[in-house]
C-alpha cells in the first residue's frame, strides 16, 4: 500500500505527508519531516503490520507488555488518548512518524596463537551476527 499523499511545508518545514486509511476512523494523516543534517542518510519504509507485530513479540523485545496485548488490549495503554487526539487535527497538522532505529551487533572470537617464538599473531575462530 502506497500511503505517500504529498510533500509541503509544516511549521517552516518540509515534510512528506501520508494518508493511512482505518478501519475505524477513516483516514488519518502522519507526517516525517525532513532531518537538517544527513538528509540522505534517512529513509521511510511502510511496513507490513502483521509481520511488525510478529517481530515485536520476538522475546527481548521493548514494551512487552504493550506487544504481547490485543486490538481489545491496547485502548486501556496510557498513551492511547493522547494518540486519538493527535490524530484528531487531520491534513493540517499531521501526526510525525515514529523514528525507529535498528542495531547491528557482529561478535567475533579471537584467539591469541604464536607465531614463530616470540610473535603474537590474532585470529579470528567464529563471527555471530
């Protein structure tokens, strides 16, 4: 699903705008505003909802509690209203997208062996990704 609607100025800003069609309050607008250092550096992705909820309940995930709850669930977490009403100001004053950041963590094992008599040489004996 393309949601991309269109590009313009917020607040002095340039922003993309999108439009994200609910079941249940029709469309609502979020916005992501151009960053002033590493522009280039930055990107948008659309995400498949279900598979993001599947990942999100992989063990060690951040807010469990909100993660593991339901559609039925969710509504009770605190933040929720302030959700609806941020919503509320539609095309005009879209919500900003979330930023989400992710991690690559590459681990090696090494061993110091001896080379010749009195050299030390590093070597690398496995990599986990």
């Amino acid at each position: 699903m393309l949601t991309w609607q269109e590009n313009r100025s917020i607040h002095f800003t340039q922003c993309a705008i999108f439009r994200i069609p609910t079941s249940e309050y029709g469309d609502v607008y979020m916005r992501a505003e151009r960053p002033n250092y590493n522009a280039e550096k930055h990107t948008i992705v659309e995400v498949d909802a279900e598979r993001f909820l599947a990942l999100w309940r992989q063990p060690y995930s951040s807010h469990e509690d909100v993660a593991h709850g339901t559609q039925e669930t969710w509504p009770s977490d605190r933040k929720y209203e302030d959700a609806a009403g941020g919503f509320a100001h539609g095309v005009e004053n879209p919500v900003p997208l979330a930023e989400v950041s992710c991690g690559y963590d590459k681990s090696e094992t090494i061993e110091v062996r001896r080379r010749f008599l009195l050299f030390k040489q590093k070597v690398v004996i496995s990599t986990r990704t």
